[in-house]
C-alpha cells in the first residue's frame, strides 16, 4: 500500500506534511477531503482521525494524525531517504539544537502566526469578519518571537546550526502564508529573518509543494 496523504493543497498543516514528503523524495498520494462538504466529520474520515481535521498519513497500517507528529515520523522512520533532517549522525549538541528549535516553533512560533493568518487571510476567505483587535495582539507577540529569530539568525544559516533541517522546514508554511499579508514586514523589516525565508523557500522541494497552494 502506498504512502497516503488526506488533507487539501489549501490546508497549511497538510502543506507542512506536503513540504517534508517533497524534500524526502517520497512518492505518496495527496486524497482530496471535502472540507466544504464538511467529510472530515463523517463517520469514514473520523475513523482516521476522531478529531475531526486534516491532515492524516496513512503509511502501510501506520495511520497517523496532528501534522508535526507526522513529521516527526517521516524524518526518523526515512532519515536514510534523501536529507536527515534531524542530523542524527551530527552529535549531540547540534541534534538536540533541532528537538529545541522544533519546540520552539510549535510553542512560541505557531501560536501567533497561526492565529494572525487565520485573522488576516483565512477569516476572508470563509466570509467571516478580520478582528483587528486580535490581528494587533498577534502581530506584537510574534514580533517578539521574530526578534529572538533574528539574533539566532545573525549567529547561524539555519536555525539548528549550519544545516537546514526540519526545524527550519516545520516553520516554512505558515511563513509563506504570511508573507501574503500586509504584515508581511514581520518577516521583511528583520534582515537575516529574511535572508534565511529566501534561502529555505529557493529550494526545489518546497517550489513543488508551492506550486499548488491556491493562494
């Protein structure tokens, strides 16, 4: 059976999952769910994952959800396919920079992004009301959070150290979805911020996953 991927080419946790299957080289099939239709809530999806939400993989009889777990799954269970991008074979400090790094950008990163473009670019798309109130609250949190990136960006290429790595890859979704936004300068206005989004997003791997986020 092969590798199965459920979510859609607009969904921002299926697109991280997308981004590191790309990078890895692995074959896998992107299976279209209906959110619209409201399919992730039926009976057939929930099976798969009883929360309700894309993405889920299905590799062999390994189902998984919760997009960073999946992640987490795919870069050890085929770190020998294409880049180990948890640096397994670096040594301890550099491979423990990357559980830190993935941390980070699950507890500090995601939280406001996450929020700043659902506020900004998803409420729109779904016909719901911008509440400037939040947009205002998340742009200074994750301002914060940037200027952390900015000074661990002047010191390394990548956030781990001197490889890319999927604690670099995990940021690249929400990354991309906010540089379509009018706060885009929260990445444009910290230069090695920038530097670093400009190197990352040039590599073939995420250009493929790109090409078909309807954005």
């Amino acid at each position: 059976m092969g590798m199965k991927l459920y979510g859609t080419p607009l969904s921002t946790n299926a697109t991280r999952v997308r981004s590191l299957l790309n990078e890895k080289g692995i074959d896998f099939e992107l299976v279209p769910v209906n959110l619209r239709a409201g399919d992730h809530k039926r009976p057939p999806f929930l099976a798969l994952n009883p929360f309700g939400q894309v993405p889920v993989l299905q590799d062999g009889d390994i189902i998984l959800f919760e997009s960073r777990a999946i992640n987490r799954y795919i870069a050890s269970r085929y770190k020998e396919t294409g880049p180990d991008l948890l640096r397994s074979a670096a040594g301890p400090a550099e491979t423990a920079a990357v559980e830190v790094w993935l941390a980070v950008e699950s507890q500090q990163f995601g939280p406001p992004i996450e929020e700043l473009v659902f506020e900004v670019l998803i409420k729109p798309l779904i016909g719901e009301t911008t509440d400037q109130t939040a947009v205002e609250r998340e742009v200074e949190r994750l301002g914060r959070v940037l200027d952390v990136y900015e000074e661990r960006l002047s010191k390394n290429k990548y956030l781990a150290g001197g490889e890319f790595t999927l604690a670099d890859l995990n940021h690249m979704t929400y990354t991309y979805f906010l540089l379509r936004t009018p706060q885009a300068d929260l990445v444009t206005s910290r230069s090695h911020v920038l530097a670093w989004w400009e190197d990352i997003s040039s590599r073939p791997a995420w250009k493929k996953t790109a090409e078909i986020i309807p954005v």
